[in-house]
C-alpha cells in the first residue's frame, strides 16, 4: 500500500499502472465506510501477492488530486490500467465483490502465455515459443490466436499432420480467416508433398529430361511446402513456357497461389508476376 501526493501520483500511480492494475482508494479519517473499506483492500493487495498495487489518497490532504478526479463522496476507488482510468465505484463493498472488481481488471493467464509465445518467437526460441503457446491453449482451449501460432509453428517444423489437428480445432469464424486459411493451404501442400517422390530424385528426372513438366510440378510442389517461393516459381514458369495447356494450365494456377502465399515478400511477387505476364505475352 503506499500514500500517495500530487508530486509523486506520476510514478506512484500512472507508472505503476503500466506493469500492474492500480487502484486508487481516495478516502478521509474521518469517513466511517473508508475505515472499514481500506483494511480489506489492503488484506487483499496482500492477497493477491503483487498482481494489483493498492495507492491511497488523503483526501483532506491532496484536495488538488481529488478535485482533478471530481470526487464528490467517498471511498471512492478508481482502477487505473495502462495509464488510464477503466473502473470505479463508490462505498465500501464486501469482500466477494471486491474480488469480482479486482478479478475483472486482471489480465488473462491465457493471453500472458500468448504473448511470451510471440516474443520467443521474435527472439528465435521455437521451443519456448511451443511451451508458451501449448500452455495458452491448456488454459483456454477455445484460445483460437493461441492455436494458430501453435499451428504455424508445428508447420515450419514440417509436422503438417499436427498442424491440421489445431487448424481442426479452430472455430468456423477463426477459420475463415485470411491467416488461418494461408496456413491450411500450407498444410495441404505439405501433406501432398509426403505423397511425391522424394525432391532430389525430382531434380535428376528434370535434368535428365527437361521437358519432364511433370517432374518439374511435383518439384515446384516441394519448394513451395518448403517457402522456397523463387525455386517453385522457376519451375511453373518453365511449365507455362513449355506447354500452357499441361495439367489444365496448373503451371499458371499455381503460380496464382504461390503469389497470394509469398505476399509478405511483394518485391518477389512483383517481379514474377511480370515474367508471367511476359511468358503469357
């Protein structure tokens, strides 16, 4: 618990609030509820072992601070997340509703692990990243986000079988995301892949033949499972130069997809949609 003044309300409250919820108990000596309010929020700041900060505000004494926050009666205690005031109320509560106060302003344990899950990912750490997401989901099975991160990692470690099984999960609104529908193509890709022949095999039949366009698709196929997006689009656009027509103009079809897939490299995508474009001039 900690008193606080206009000079210190910055670190004491709006500083704090950036790493914790805080709530701001603005009170009087002489107020009979304020007496019965502020030891019960500070058993339960005690209680909750740091999760929430519990400030107090003299209100006879800081009446430059109460007046900024309008009080007109008190207790009155404000929640303040992330800078910013987000709740409130007035007299004293029982203890069961002040833990209903309190619980609402803690964030999710799910999103916590979500979160962790991201930053490992950004730092390179698959395996946290896995034990982060795999966590977010055992807390919340319904956690979409969380299992479309899981999907996505399981995917670049090539178990596409185990990335289908979280993709399976999903609700129907989550998968008919953009995302989520980027990551299935992946996956069926990758499945049909486990059914080709194995890619160096693939890569002497062209060399040995490169009129081969079937072993120059399956091939393409490997690459594109594999994000090798220039690799597969050699290969289909050999196919479109060398026969239009094979397979029902797939050279072409599957360039369409490999575009919409590698989007997040527009310069790649930029500069092969021009070849086809000149391949089919």
């Amino acid at each position: 618990m900690t008193d606080t003044t206009i000079e210190s309300f910055q670190a004491d409250v709006i500083d704090a609030s950036m790493q914790v919820p805080v709530l701001v108990d603005f009170w009087a000596p002489w107020c009979g509820p304020c007496k019965a309010l502020g030891p019960l929020l500070e058993k339960l700041e005690q209680a909750y072992q740091g999760r929430f900060k519990l400030v107090k505000v003299n209100t006879d004494e800081q009446q430059q601070l109460a007046a900024h926050f309008r009080i007109k009666s008190i207790p009155t205690v404000f929640a303040i997340v992330g800078g910013r005031p987000v709740d409130q109320f007035q007299g004293a509560l029982p203890e069961g509703k002040l833990r209903e106060f309190i619980d609402r302003l803690m964030p999710n344990p799910a999103d916590i692990e979500l979160d962790a899950a991201m930053q490992a990912m950004q730092a390179g750490d698959r395996d946290a990243a896995i034990g982060h997401v795999k966590k977010a989901i055992a807390l919340d099975p319904s956690f979409d986000e969380a299992r479309l991160a899981y999907a996505q990692l399981l995917l670049d470690a090539d178990d596409a079988a185990a990335a289908q099984a979280q993709l399976d999960a999903l609700s129907r609104a989550a998968a008919e995301d953009p995302q989520a529908q980027a990551i299935a193509a992946r996956v069926k890709l990758m499945l049909e892949e486990n059914r080709l022949p194995p890619a160096p095999e693939l890569e002497a039949r062209i060399a040995a033949s490169p009129a081969d366009l079937q072993a120059r698709l399956e091939f393409a196929q490997h690459c594109i499972a594999h994000k090798a997006w220039e690799q597969a689009l050699e290969q289909l656009l050999e196919i479109v130069r060398r026969d239009r027509a094979f397979g029902e103009d797939v050279g072409r079809k599957t360039m369409l997809q490999v575009f919409e897939l590698a989007s997040a490299q527009p310069e790649l995508v930029s500069a092969w949609r021009r070849k086809l474009s000149s391949a089919l001039n």
